[in-house]
C-alpha cells in the first residue's frame, strides 16, 4: 500500500469512529497518547509540568482538544505556530423531550444543527450517538461516550405518486422527525397491550404519592422512548435508570470508504471538517517522530481543534471562547530549560505578534455539473493540492505574507496547492480564520483540502488530498521557526 493509500485508509478509520465531536476527540486523543503525549487539564497549574520539550494536550467539554510541543529552545515571549480546525458537522440532535408517536409509528423529535443539507438525510440507514451523564454508585455523575452501531432510524420520503412536487420542499419541523419502529412492535417488546399501555399513570404524573421523591424534570423514559434509553444505557455500560441526561445526535451508518475507477476518491459523512482535523493532528504527530525534533525548535507547535464552528463559535468550546487566548497567555510566559529567564511583562504580547495561525477547513472543489457557479480562474480540483482561500471582504483570513510563507512551507515537501476566491455575485462562506485573526492579532491564513457536496450527509474528497494536508502541515510545524524570521513586514 502506497504513503497516499495508507494515508486515506487511516482517515477513514477516524471519521468512521467519529459520528460526533466527542467521540472525533476521543479519536485525535487516541493518536497523541500513542505519539507519547501527556494529558494536563486547564484548571492545574502547568509551570512544573510543561517543560521545553515536552507534549501534552487537554480537552474543554470533552469536544474540544488542544495539543502542544515545546520546543527545547524555547524562551518566554518566543512564537507559537497553530493550526485550528473545528470538530462539528451539520448533524439532527435529539430533544430534550423526544418521544413522539403517530399513526401507529414511533418517532423521534429532532432539531436541526447548523446549516446542513437537510434533503439529503432522507432515506439513509441512521443511529445514535453522543455522551450521556450517568450516575455511578458512589454518588457522582460522570460523562460516557456513546454509540450505537446498528441503524435505528429513518426519516422516509412521501411517494412520489402522492406528491408530484418539482422540487422536493418539506417541512423541517413537521417532516423532518425520523421513525424509530412501530408502536405495537415496541408494546409486544415490553410485554404489554395499546389498552394496557394507555391506562398506565405517568411516572410523573400530577399527583405525587407521599412515598415518592420529588422531580425538578421528567424521567428520561417519559421524555424519550424508553428503548432508547436503554440502548443509550447499554452503550455507557450503567443502568437505564442511572443515566441522567444525554446530548446525542443522528448519523449515518454507512461507513466512510475509498471509491472511484481508480480509488481515487473517498466517499465519506463528516469531511468537512473532520478531514482537516485528521490532518491537523497527524500533521503535528509525524513533525514530531525523529528523537531530535524538538532539539533546536525555539517555537511550540500547537493545534486545537474546536466544537461549534458549524454555529457560529460562540461558546465555552468554541474558537470564539478564551480558550486559544488563555492558552497562549500561559505558554507564553513559561521558562526555558535553564529556568534562569527574568519574568517579561510583554511575553504574551511579543508571543502573539510574532506567531503564526493556519484554519484549516476544507474548501470547495470545482463541480462537473455546475462549472458556472465557481471564478472561471479559481477552480480547484481534487487530488490537486491544498486550497488557500483568499476573500477581499475578509470573509478568510489569508493575505500576502501568508501566503509567500505557505508557498515555502509547501516547497519544501513538495505539495502542491491552488487558490479558491469566490465569484462576486456568490455568498462566500466563513471560518474561525477572521475571528480568531482579530481576537489574538495573529497574522493568520486560511486552508483547506478540496471536496464535493459540504454539509450533505454524504461527502466526496480525493485520496491523495490526505496525504497532501498531512505533509503541508508538518512542513509548516518544521520550518516555522526559520521561515517566522525571514518574512518582514512590521
């Protein structure tokens, strides 16, 4: 098997293990111990556990990961190279009274999360996933990650014989609920009878027996299915009866896999923007695999890959949070491996004028079927090279020094790369690039590897991209530190 090859198959190992931001972090997490990483936690002090040469990373909401690598020579004040993705995808979520029944069905209650292409998850083999609190039996609650494999859901389409529509519009409020089985399957399944079930009281009906402990909510088996419960139960490994509360979204089942005449490309959920996430983290991982490659780095490299992108970043987990400052703040002012250095009021300042942020998000490939909706001299290609999005509006964060440093970092590994501006009479998208570029003041640069179909369920991205997004970004770890001083601006 090729480098390229290898490379795909290891990311189609990822996303498929990754239906939700949880479960995409418990996956990056993964890979850094196995790359001898040290997990720490925001709320310790890090001055006698983050050494120069050291590798550690930490997680906010068990969604958001940042990972570190100080270099041996680094002083306070010295630069950060950083890479920020984002692990969320448009996904359905469950709410928090779901269970819902209709014409003899079954159904599920579910919101809509970010700006997916909706239509597209009609018809598809869906399950369950995310983190549920549980209640343990020494009294504390605790997080479980959760996933069940089997498909347990579907949203169907109407007929066509019962509504010839031109186009396919529904309601995403009324129409857009999955069905999870039959009612009367489910009552045989619990050993009951429809006239049996009707009669029964609530658990929490309007009248409270004396005996019976008071419920600030529902129970979750009065506010969800019960067999979803126990499913979610099963998969935490506790009682349907302990667990508390869950966040839990629907994906697709179909596994993500290599397709094409030629395995040239990959059919996958999620690559927008698991894809760059993978990149971002193996990028950081394979800077680091010589003993010696943090012996003469003056720099830390860094990624952190961020919950709620999809939604506008706004959150304790999100790219617009203090996490990436707060972070910063205190590497910056960490001692050199001499621990001699005198404290610099200005660390944090000189840190952040003198580093260098890449957002990595992927990026639109050119599509056969609609050759006019794309700049007639921008036109990406897949398997061609990495995207360096540039918008006049600042919708992306790349300007010209950037791009004379991402020209080098690709030239020394030998990766290609192409250039993405949209149309003037097109919306563009947006990142966590600008926002973040104008919270640190950091020169900053927007990627990302090129595909089909963002925001569908199902999404198409090239084999060779893989290999390319990994390469890019562990020559941009690997020279920053030279490259940092040779580009003058300010």
């Amino acid at each position: 098997m090729d480098v390229s090859a290898k490379a795909a198959n290891d990311f189609i190992s990822f996303v498929n293990a990754s239906p939700t931001p949880f479960h995409a972090v418990q996956s990056a997490k993964q890979r850094l111990v196995e790359a001898g990483f040290k997990e720490i936690k925001e709320r310790d002090a890090w001055a006698s556990v983050c050494q120069p040469g050291g590798k550690y990373f930490l997680t906010r909401n068990a969604s958001t990961i940042l990972a570190f690598a100080i270099g041996k020579k680094w002083k306070p004040g010295n630069p950060v190279a950083m890479i920020g993705a984002h692990t969320d995808s448009p996904c359905l979520r469950i709410k928090p009274v779901s269970k819902k029944q209709s014409d003899g069905f079954l159904q599920v209650g579910v919101e809509t999360y970010g700006g997916g292409l909706w239509h597209t998850w009609f018809d598809r083999d869906l399950s369950i996933a995310g983190r549920a609190m549980v209640k343990t039996a020494k009294g504390d609650y605790v997080q479980k990650i959760v996933k069940v494999d089997r498909p347990i859901l579907r949203i169907p389409t109407l007929a066509v014989h019962l509504d010839r529509q031109e186009k396919f519009e529904f309601n995403k409020e009324a129409q857009l609920f999955p069905i999870a089985g039959l009612v009367a399957a489910e009552l045989n399944r619990q050993g009951k009878t429809e006239n049996v079930a009707k009669a029964e009281p609530s658990e929490n009906g309007t009248e409270t027996e004396p005996d019976m402990p008071f419920k600030p909510l529902k129970v979750l088996t009065e506010r969800h299915h019960p067999y979803i419960v126990e499913l979610i139960a099963t998969e935490a490994g506790v009682n349907a009866s302990d667990v508390l509360d869950f966040e839990v979204i629907l994906y697709d089942t179909q596994k993500a896999c290599i397709g094409g005449l030629n395995n040239e490309l990959i059919f996958s959920a999620r690559l927008d923007n698991l894809g760059m996430s993978y990149c971002s983290t193996m990028g950081l991982i394979n800077s680091l695999v010589s003993s010696s490659a943090l012996e003469n780095e003056s720099s830390i490299r860094l990624i952190s890959l961020f919950d709620h992108e999809e939604i506008g970043s706004q959150t304790a987990q999100g790219a617009d949070s203090n996490l990436l400052p707060s972070i910063i703040r205190r590497l910056s002012v960490l001692p050199s491996s001499n621990g001699s250095d005198a404290p610099i009021p200005t660390a944090y300042e000189q840190t952040l004028s003198s580093s260098f942020l890449i957002s990595a998000d992927m990026a639109h490939s050119v599509h056969p079927n609609y050759p006019a909706k794309y700049e007639s001299d921008h036109r990406p290609e897949m398997n061609k090279g990495t995207v360096i999005k540039i918008n006049a509006n600042a919708r992306y964060a790349t300007n010209s020094p950037g791009i004379v440093l991402l020209q080098e970092v690709a030239r020394r590994q030998n990766v290609p790369l192409q250039l993405l501006v949209v149309r003037n009479d097109s919306s563009c998208g947006t990142t966590i690039g600008p926002m973040l570029s104008a919270t640190l003041g950091v020169r900053t640069l927007d990627l990302g590897n090129p595909q089909l179909s963002m925001h569908s369920i199902r999404e198409t991205g090239g084999v060779y991209d893989v290999e390319y997004g990994i390469k890019l970004l562990e020559s941009f770890f690997e020279h920053y530190s030279d490259l940092e001083g040779r580009i003058f601006v300010d």
